[in-house]
C-alpha cells in the first residue's frame, strides 16, 4: 500500500463511518421519546434539580458518573418515596452512618427531584441493571418471611449480610422489641418513633403484620 | 533554543505539569474520602469534580504546548502570531482559574450554584464537562485561536507535511466534538446520549488521532525513521482507529436508554479498538529497531514507547475486558470501569504528554544532552503506582460485580465492608505516584540547567 492509498483509506473511511454514525443518531432521536414516558415540567426542573446540585460528581446514573455513590436510575422503584424524600432533605437526621451530607434543598426541589427519579426508574434500559441471581433462588422459610421478602424490606434493611444500608439492620434486632409495640410499628411508625423516615405498612392485615413481626423477633 | 515561539509552548507544559500535580494530590484526598467520607473540608463531588478537570485541562494545555512545538518545528518557522499565542494562553490559565474557583465556592455553598440567563452558572453538573456555558464559550475561542495559530503557521510556508494535517485536523475533531456537549437537553437518555459524544469521541477519537502524529513525528525525530514510511502507518493506525471508535461508541449506548441495536454496533466495534493500538505497539517497536541515527535522547524515546505500550494494556485490554454487552452489564456502573479509567488515561495521554515534555526538552533549554536519570525514577514510581491502582481497583469491581449485581448485596454494604482494604491500598498507592509526580516536577525544572553528571 501506498502512503496516498493510505491517506485516503483513512479521509474517505472516516467520513464514512461519521455519516453511519449521523444516521444512528438521528434514527436514535427519533425513538428514544418512545422508550420513557412523557417528560412533563417537573421531571425537567428535577432533572434541573440533579445538575444544580451535582449529584453526578458522587453517584451514577444509567451506570455513568462517579462511582461513589449508589446508582439513581431505578432508585424510585426500589425505595419508598416518602423516605427517599426524607432522606435528600437530610440523610443524617434519617441515617446517621450516611456519607451524603445536607445539600440544602428546598420541599420544591426535592418533589421534583423525586419525579425525575421516578421517570428515570420508568426508561426502557434493555434490562439494566441486571436482577441479581439470588434473588431468583430465594426460597422462604415462614410466612413472616415471605412477607418480609415481598414487601421487599431488604431494600433498606439488612438481615444477614443482605440488603439495603438506607435503615438499621435488623440482623440481631429480636431481643430489642416487645411483639405488640413491634406490630404497632410497623403498621405506623411514626406513632412509635416520630423522627422515624420508614413508611407504614398500615395495607397489610392484622395477621400478616403478626406474622411479620414474629418473623422479625426471630432474628438475634 | 532556536525559535522565540518555543517559550509559548514551555508556558503550555509549565502549567500542564502543576495541573498534573493538583490532579494528583485531589486524587489522594478522593482516595482518602472513600475510606472516610468527612475527611475533608470540601466534599467528594467537588474534589472529584477538581480531579478530573485539572486532568482533561492539564492534558489539553500538553497537546496545545506539543503542538506548537511540533508545527514550529515540522515548518521550519516561527508561529504565525506569538502575540496571539501569548494572549490565548494568558486567556486560558484565567479561564480556568475562574472555573475552579466556581467549583470551590459551589463546594462551599451548593445553593450559589444558581440559574442565570437559563444556565447554570458555576457547574452544569455533568461529569467532565462541568464547567458552566460562560466558560464553554471562552474555551471553544481559546481553542480556535489556537487552531487560527497553527494552522497559519503550518499554511504560511506551504509546507503540509502528513504530521501536520493529522494533527490539525485531531485538534479541529476535538474542537468541534466539545460542541455536542454545551447544549441543555431535557432528556436525560438524550442528554447522555450527546454527553458520550464529546467524552468518547476525544478520548478514542480526536486525542487518538493527535496521539499518532505525535508519535509519528517523535519517531522520527529520535530515530532518523523514513517519513514517508512512517506516515504511511500513521494514516493506517488513524484510520483504523476511527474506523472502530466513531461506531464503538455504541458501548456507551447499551444501558442508558437508547434502542438495542447499539449492543449488537458496540459490542463488535468496540471489540476491534484494540487492532490499531497492537499496530501502533508494532510499528513503533520496528522502527526503533532499524533506527537511521544513534538516539540522544533515550528518555524521550523511553516515555514514547511506554506510552505506546500503555495504550494498548489501558486503553485496549483493560477496555476490551468489559466492552461486551454480556460482560458489560455485570461490570457497568463499577469499579471496573475507574480501573480501566485510571490507567488508560496515564498510559495513552498522561505519558504521550509526558513524552513529548521529555522529546522537546532539549529544544526548549538550548542543549543537546540533559542528565536523563531522573526521568527514569519518576517513571517507575508512577507507572508501578500506577499499575497497583489499577489492580486494587479491579480487585473492588470484580468484588462489586459479583455481590451487587450477581448477589444482590447493596452497594453501601459492598463499599464499605467488602472492599475497604481495596480503597486503602489504592490510596497508598497514589502517595507513590504523587512522589514520581514530585521528581518529574523537579526534573522538569531543572534538567538542561544543571551541569551534566560524568557517568550517564
């Protein structure tokens, strides 16, 4: 090969390959709308809300950022809302161990924040990230168990070296309880924690909370 | 020293290589604030912000100080404007300047990150490029003046060599791909989307391209290699390089949102990135062995062909281990990537810069032979520093893939039970490279001036 056939394998091979790369870009604009709901005006002010503060220069997103923090994309579908709320406004009121300090956002820029959140929990990422192996192979031992699982309470709780780090973990957590305070909690916890950041499950029925309970007194 | 414009391009490095040696010591306390998050007064996003800024900018003041030294020297003539040159680097150390001290004062008081006129107006808030739209606008006119410059000069004498036009035409790509990156998007999917264009599109397309005139050019520098023979390769190397990155930047494309035929485009362009970085590893080993002309400069060459070596290991293997979506969607948003971060950064632009610090050294302080050893110590401490990082950091996303996205543990629970020892190591480790950092500093400033030792 000649250095001209070079250079010209290599001028007429680029603009080649950037006019494929145009095309896939513009048929890309033209179906991503389609793979995530409708962007209404708080899910921009929130997106607004995530650049303000810099939230990537600690988490990721989509799997991009910085490897700090957990990742955001479908932090929405995994936690509660009115906790992830609680926690943006002021992680170590609900978490004293967190490493993420008060930002100083307002009740506004956290609502809007928490719907972006929501919209990105929602955009079709061909299946990322994956679900974990163990999960799938998870068999319950008791119906507080299985409660336990399907409530998905690990999100935020630990119970032997598994799960969420967002609450206490509850691995020794039976001899600390009476059963009746317990069940009254976790139907409502603020009536016996006020500061408490954990939603209610005041939806279960007076059985399953029994059965969860008795499940959590287990645990020691 | 030859040419009055050479002191523009010792103003370039001069600031390049303090910036490297901020870089470093953020990059520590980083290191430190995984291990313990309060550690500083500022908080990790702005340190890390700081870390990888003074890198992109160090590296960009490297290539713009590189390429005034090598147009001045490829014509044979003085800089079209050293006026102009002087003024766009003055412009740019005071850009810069103003932008760190915006991220500082953000750090201090997130709520002064206010929006004015629609943007914001001390961090955009957008990993990289988060310097605000006040400071885009003057980085593109710093870069075009530069361009305007070079460009000039290359012009002037009617000279066009192929080291110019490469390279000329990898700054003009990398000037134009920052576009894609200044405009506000209200889909995140979309906002990443072009996000990927600028960062993918320089780091493995536009630097890559002046990586190879650099390289091509300091071949034959140190070497006396055939010019035509030498462009020949470098035309092979560049096109191949954008033949598989333009495409291969489908691997940004798998999980954030944009249609599923980019696993199937990512996956196979990007598993062929590595091929001209073995190119490049080949054809710089083959030239040195039939070189024309005893070589003078041992330490340029050294730098050069490490860089070339550690192109291909950080930006080739340690890439092309987790580029596969099957792979990818396992290691995507882990350490496995930082790994693969940090040592395909030093080994492509951090010793390609470097190495061209070294290659015009002799030029720039008007002697013919300098004590080399010096450069030899900076090198083994950082490169093996270097190499501990990124072993430490594998050893944490291997860790992190297999309990967070296999198990199912959570990532606070990996962090800081699972993979504490990994951030401690790697912390000491980056007090090893700051330490072959300090010797290159001091060797920068004094090697030339000092008299030669006897025996080297």
């Amino acid at each position: 090969m000649s250095k001209k056939t070079a250079k010209n394998f290599f001028i007429y091979g680029s603009i080649f390959f950037f006019l494929v790369l145009v095309v896939l870009t513009i048929d890309t604009m033209i179906r991503v709308p389609k793979r995530a709901p409708v962007i209404t005006a708080e899910v921009d002010a929130g997106k607004k809300v995530w650049h303000k503060y810099d939230c990537i220069g600690c988490h990721t997103i989509m799997g991009n950022g910085s490897y700090f923090a957990p990742d955001m994309t479908n932090v929405a579908g995994r936690k509660p809302k009115d906790f992830l709320k609680k926690f943006i406004l002021d992680p170590r009121a609900i978490n004293p161990k967190a490493a993420m300090p008060k930002l100083g956002l307002n009740e506004k820029e956290a609502d809007n924040l928490m719907a972006f959140l929501e919209w990105t929990s929602k955009v079709d990422t061909n299946k990322w990230p994956p679900k974990p192996v163990l999960a799938a192979a998870r068999k319950e031992a008791s119906t507080g168990q299985a409660i336990y699982q399907n409530q998905n309470c690990a999100a935020c709780h630990i119970v032997g070296g598994i799960g969420g780090t967002a609450g206490p973990d509850l691995t020794r957590i039976g001899p600390k309880w009476k059963s009746e305070e317990l069940t009254r909690y976790l139907k409502n916890p603020a009536s016996v924690k006020t500061a408490s950041a954990m939603p209610g499950f005041a939806h279960l029925s007076e059985q399953e909370l029994k059965d969860l309970s008795d499940y959590l007194l287990t645990l020691q | 020293m030859g040419y009055e414009s050479h002191k523009i391009a010792n103003n370039f490095f001069t600031s390049a290589i303090l910036l490297f040696l901020i870089q470093i010591v953020v990059g520590i306390i980083a290191a430190l604030q995984f291990v313990w998050p309060d550690f500083f007064i500022l908080n990790f996003n702005t340190i890390r912000t700081l870390h990888i800024n003074a890198l992109v900018v160090w590296l960009l003041l490297g290539f713009m100080g590189a390429s005034y030294y090598v147009i001045v020297e490829e014509s044979e003539t003085e800089l079209w404007s050293i006026p102009l040159a002087r003024f766009q680097f003055w412009a740019t150390i005071l850009t810069v300047g103003l932008v760190v001290i915006g991220y500082i004062i953000m750090g201090f008081y997130p709520q002064a990150n206010i929006t004015v006129f629609g943007t914001l107006l001390l961090n955009e808030g957008r990993e990289y490029i988060e310097a605000p739209r006040w400071a885009d606008i003057l980085i593109v006119v710093s870069v075009l003046l530069f361009l305007l410059n070079t460009t000039m000069t290359a012009w002037k004498t009617r000279k066009f060599t192929d080291v110019q036009g490469v390279l000329i035409a990898g700054n003009l790509f990398l000037a134009l791909m920052y576009l894609p990156g200044v405009f506000y998007t209200k889909n995140m999917i979309m906002d990443q989307f072009w996000w990927w264009w600028v960062i993918h599109l320089w780091v493995e397309g536009a630097w890559e391209l002046i990586a190879a005139a650099f390289l091509a050019f300091s071949l034959h520098k140190l070497l006396g290699a055939d010019r035509t023979m030498l462009a020949k390769w470098m035309y092979i190397e560049v096109g191949l390089v954008m033949f598989t990155g333009i495409l291969g930047l489908g691997h940004h494309y798998y999980w954030i949102g944009t249609p599923a035929y980019w696993l199937w485009i990512g996956g196979i362009f990007s598993a062929l990135e590595p091929v001209p970085l073995v190119l490049m590893v080949w054809d710089s080993f083959r030239t040195t062995k039939y070189a024309t002309k005893p070589v003078e400069n041992r330490v340029g060459l050294f730098y050069t062909i490490s860089h070339v070596v550690f192109n291909f290991v950080g930006a080739g293997l340690w890439g092309v281990f987790h580029t596969l979506p099957q792979i990818n969607k396992y290691t995507h948003g882990t350490q496995i990537t930082t790994a693969h971060g940090h040592i395909a950064f030093y080994g492509v632009y951090a010793l390609l810069v470097l190495a061209m610090i070294y290659i015009a050294l002799p030029t720039l302080r008007g002697v013919k032979q300098f004590n080399q050893s010096r450069g030899y110590v900076a090198f083994w401490w950082m490169t093996i520093s270097m190499i501990f990082i990124t072993f430490s950091l594998t050893g944490a996303g291997l860790v992190q893939s297999y309990l967070e996205r296999v198990m199912g543990l959570d990532y606070v629970t990996v962090k800081s039970a699972y993979n504490h020892y990994f951030w401690i190591f790697r912390a000491v480790f980056g007090v090893g490279f700051l330490v072959g950092v300090l010797i290159f500093v001091k060797d920068f400033f004094v090697a030339g001036k000092e008299p030669l030792a006897k025996a080297s």
